[in-house]
C-alpha cells in the first residue's frame, strides 16, 4: 500500500474537509490554499459564522443554524476548531486535517498576523473586525495543547466511534510542522 498515494486519493476524492487547530498555526491560510486546489468552496468560521462588524458575537442559535446550512452543502473546506459545533460539522466532513505545531510556531503566527494585519481585517474576518491580539488569545494558544486538545480527541474519537457501525471512517489527518503543510500541498499539486 502506498500511503502518499492514498492520502493524495482520499483528499483529492474528499468533498467536505475540516481544518482544525490552534489559532496561529495556520488553518486559514492552508485551507485557502486548498480549496483553489480541491476546487472547495472555502468557509471561515470567524467570518461566516462567528462574528459581526466590531467584534460582536452572533448568538448560537444564529451560529448553529449558518453551520448547519452550510455543511448541508455538498462542497467546501472549512477552517476553525469550534468545539462547541464538532456535532454539526463532523458527522458531514469526509476528512478532517488537524494543524498541530509546536505551541512557539502558534504564537509567532499569531503575532505575525497581528503584525501585518493591525488596525485593518484580514480576510478571514467580517468587515469591522480590525486584527487585534490579547492576553487572553495568548494565554488560550499557549495552553492549547494542555486545554483544547484533550477535548479535540474526545470528540473526534466519540464520533468515530458512533459511525464505526455504519459507516467508513473519517481520515484525520495531522500536520504537526510548516514543512509538513507544505509537503501536503506540493503532494496534491501533482499530477497522479
């Protein structure tokens, strides 16, 4: 068996692809750059679902009901971890691609987009939602591993497990380097 050829086969043939992770470790810019390749509309939580003009949240109710239209469509990539919304999204996702750095790669990419983007949106947000960067948000990517992961796996294990009986399992695939995420892309921007 051929593992590169599989995974480019499984990816290649998958319609619906979440990419999760930890903030700053490169979710968006991954699944942008995917989905010119796989030809899948691309979503951004943050921007479809989460927020509105000046940082404010949508309810969610609101949040659930844009998830739940949107993975009902056929094709798309989506990037964002929301755990709270793992039950709308998993159960219509084909593959799942798990961004998991070194927690010093999260904040760099964190505070390298504050950078370049400060004062202004970058595209994976709403208009009104100038870049900006807390002590909080900082604090949350330092201890993402510790936190966030545990409940990650959980998730995506109770899922497998629920669909084990009836259904084919859903790749996970994890990226746990830059250099790994560049390696999927040159994968997949190769002829078969």
């Amino acid at each position: 068996m051929n593992i590169i050829s599989d995974l480019k086969s499984t990816l290649v043939e998958a319609d619906r692809i979440l990419v999760i992770g930890c903030p700053g470790s490169g979710k968006s810019t991954l699944a942008k750059r995917l989905s010119r390749t796989l030809d899948l509309r691309y979503i951004s939580m943050d921007r479809d679902f989460y927020w509105l003009p000046g940082w404010r949240k949508r309810s969610r109710d609101e949040i659930d009901r844009l998830i739940a239209e949107a993975v009902a469509e056929e094709r798309w990539i989506m990037d964002g971890t929301g755990l709270n919304s793992f039950h709308l999204r998993l159960p219509r996702a084909e593959a799942v691609i798990w961004l998991r750095p070194p927690r010093y790669t999260c904040l760099y990419g964190a505070v390298s987009r504050t950078f370049r983007y400060f004062g202004r949106n970058r595209p994976e947000l709403p208009p009104g939602c100038p870049e900006r960067l807390s002590l909080n948000a900082l604090a949350y990517i330092w201890n993402f591993e510790r936190d966030a992961v545990p409940l990650i796996k959980v998730a995506l294990r109770e899922h497998i497990d629920s669909i084990a009986t009836h259904s084919p399992e859903v790749p996970v695939l994890q990226l746990k380097s830059r250099r790994q995420m560049r390696e999927l892309l040159d994968l997949l921007g190769r002829p078969a």
